[in-house]
C-alpha cells in the first residue's frame, strides 16, 4: 500500500485558503451578525458599555438561578483544536443558559476531521450544513486561523452564523480581553473615568501570550475613546519578561507595540514600556499585575523555556511587599489576575488576597461577558432591548433587593 503523507495534506488544506486583506467588519456600535475575531474590532466606549449592559443582566439570570430562552432553536457550534478548560465550559454554558443546542468538540485536533488534512473552510461547511448553527466558536493553533473560518463563513452564509474567536495561535483571544477587561472595570469603581491613570503590568510571556494582545489591544482603543470623551487619560502599559518572552523580539511584537502606542491618524496614544524585572517602583505604580504562564508549547528549545519559564514567581510575600509599597503611596492593594491556567508562576497562598481576581472574578466573568456577546451577535437589537427590559424588571434579586430597601426604610 502507497504511504500517505498526513503532514503534507494538512499543510496543503492550510494553504489553499487565503485571509490576504480580510478582515471582518467591525463593530461600530452594532454587533449584531457580525463576528469576533479581533479586539481590534471593538472601536468605541459605546460597544463596551452595551456589552457591559447586556452582561449584568446575564450576571443577574445566572446568579438568580433563572432559566431564559433567548435564543431557543439556534445551535451553536464549539469546536476546539487545542486544550481549553475555562474557554470551552463557559461557551458552552453561556450557549446552554441562553436557552441554545450545543455542539461541542474537544481535542479536534485530533478528533476532528482536521486531522485528516480538512481545512478551516471546509470544516465550518461542514458544522453549518450538519447542525444549522448560527455561532461557531473556534480555537485553533493558527494565527489566522479565525479570520479564515470568518471570511468562509462571510462567503457562504453572510449574515447567518456569526464565529467568535476562542483563542486564535499567538494572535488574539478577544472574548478574554473583553472578560478581562469587565473585571478591571469593576475591580476600579466600575466608571470608565476611573481608567484615566490607570497602570497594567503584564508579566512572564508577552511574546506568546494571546491574551496581553488582546487585552492591550482593547485599552489602546479604551484610552483613545476616553480622550475622545474629553477626559485627559494616560494608561500606562509596563511589560516585564525575560529576554526570551519580551515581545519586542519580534518584528510582529515591536508593529503591535507602535500601534498601541499611537493611534491611526499618527497622535500618540498610551504609554509602553519593558522591563527585564519587577522592581519597588513598578510594583508602586501598578493598579493591576496581569501574570501569564510562560507557553511551553510555543519553543523549540528546553533551556530556552527553562530558563524563562523560572524568572518569575509572584509569591505570597512579594505581593506583601508590593501591597505595602501600595499602601506607603495612599493606594489600593494590587489586583492579581491570570488567564489561567496556572503551572507554579503563583503561588498558592496569594489566592487569599482581596486583589486575587483570577478564581473570584475572571472566570464568572467569563460567563457573563461570553453570554451578552453570543445575545448581542445573534439577537436583533430591539427584541434584545426589549427582553433585558423584561428580565430587569422581572428579576428575583432585583426584587428581594428592593423589599430589603424598603424595610430598610421604614426603620430609618
Ligand atoms: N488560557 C489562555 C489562552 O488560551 C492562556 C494560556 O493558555 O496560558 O491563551
């Protein structure tokens, strides 16, 4: 029997299809049957407070235990080529809550019929036309591999199925930028003022990490709108790694870094700077410490990995000392996050921590924020208007909350 070149095949489907000049449209104050590929296609302050909105009623019917039925008789489609636990429960559950059929896949590396060599065009035909879906959630190993499934999905069925990007090579994760971001939002006072000052340290592999892009993609765009809003805000952006993981290395890092740094008609915009370690001034200045695993799966070479994956430890008592440097300069402690998961870069005991947010805060933000955004892509904007309208009013914790007030005020 001829011996069949499985390698080749699968190289050969990745190439045929083409994301030259695509991008997908973006959002410009309407998400409705669009995707999301990139946190580039967030554009305003308006789209993140609608987001927002949508996703405290989510928080609310989740918290409140209710059922909904939002989007009954839609499918949607989790398909997943590379390991994810927080990512694929919470599409999932968000899909599930919202009243949808799912179909989810897992290891679709291997299980899939990508690993035949079927390309990422043919395998979203193949979700389409087998389930009808109309949200197709992907991760994929490749960069581009989202924008392929989008411009596919642009190509056959236009408005009708809507792909979010799950996490996309070392590219983009904006459904966790946007998490991320709802959990700074909040862990600041929750008014978009309060980002005027506001400094983000991220730290360990921000060559790698899909999910610092994002992130500082998305709070370029927030400085912009705010200063577009008048308000005079300079977010500061520190990255801290070791040479190995400094995302300057590569060309594709120090374009990223330019374009956060200015904004498209040439004005400077936020501040970045790299650091090679963590010294009393930084830890002082930072409102939120963004720590990332350092990606084993990214390098070639063991000593390499080895020798910046022991660079950085947040241990109990180094965020001690920074939470009293904080409090010498008249701030509040530092938050903590992570997109998880976490191999031994934190140590256990700063779990505790009031400014702990990675368990407590991300991941149920994970759900809320991933529940608002299958609504928003998926439900035409006046029924969704006026469904959260309805849930507002209707809503259990809303009402015991109001009764408290209002014996409250009888003994007042
Ligand atoms: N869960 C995140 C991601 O998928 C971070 C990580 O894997 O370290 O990018």
């Amino acid at each position: 029997m001829a011996s069949v070149n499985i390698d080749a095949q699968v190289a050969a489907a990745k190439l045929e299809v083409s994301t030259e000049g695509y991008f997908p449209a973006p959002i410009k104050g309407e998400f409705y049957q669009k995707h999301l590929i990139s946190a580039e296609q967030l554009t305003s302050l308006g789209e993140l407070d609608e987001l927002f909105k949508v996703a405290a009623v989510m928080e609310d019917i989740v918290k409140g235990h209710r059922r909904v039925n939002l989007l009954a008789g839609q499918t949607a489609v989790v398909n997943f080529a590379q390991p994810s636990s927080r990512t694929f429960a919470s599409h999932v559950s968000a899909a599930l809550n919202l009243g949808m059929k799912v179909v989810a896949m897992q290891g679709a590396d291997a299980m899939s019929s990508f690993a035949k060599g079927e390309g990422i065009d043919d395998a979203l035909v193949a979700f389409y036309q087998t389930t009808g879906c109309s949200v197709l959630v992907q991760r994929h190993p490749e960069d581009n591999s989202a924008l392929i499934a989008a411009e596919a999905a642009d190509k056959y069925y236009s408005e009708k199925l809507s792909v979010i990007n799950g996490g996309s090579g070392k590219a983009e994760h904006p459904t966790q930028a946007l998490l991320d971001l709802r959990t700074i939002h909040k862990f600041l006072g929750g008014q978009w003022e309060n980002l005027q000052d506001f400094e983000l340290t991220c730290s360990g592999d921000p060559k790698n990490s899909r999910t610092i892009k994002s992130l500082c993609s998305l709070l370029a765009m927030v400085n912009r709108s705010l200063r577009e809003r008048g308000v005079e805000a300079n977010i500061k952006i520190n990255l801290v790694a070791p040479k190995e993981t400094r995302l300057s290395s590569t060309e594709e890092g120090r374009t990223l870094i330019d374009s956060w740094k200015s904004s498209p008609d040439g004005s400077p915009n936020l501040v970045v700077n790299e650091y090679a370690e963590f010294d009393d001034d930084l830890f002082t200045q930072t409102d939120v410490l963004y720590h990332t695993r350092v990606q084993s799966e990214w390098f070639e070479d063991q000593d390499e990995f080895d020798s910046a994956s022991s660079s950085f430890r947040l241990t109990r008592e180094l965020m001690d000392r920074a939470n009293a440097l904080r409090e010498q300069a008249g701030k509040k402690y530092i938050g903590v996050m992570h997109p998880l998961p976490r191999i031994n870069e934190i140590e256990r005991a700063v779990d505790g921590l009031p400014g702990s947010l990675y368990h407590n805060s991300q991941m149920p933000e994970g759900l809320y924020v991933r529940m608002a955004l299958i609504a928003l892509l998926r439900v035409p904007p006046g029924e969704l208007r006026f469904w959260m309208r309805r849930m507002e009013l209707t809503s259990p914790l809303k009402k015991l909350k109001d009764s408290l007030l209002r014996s409250a005020g009888r003994f007042l």
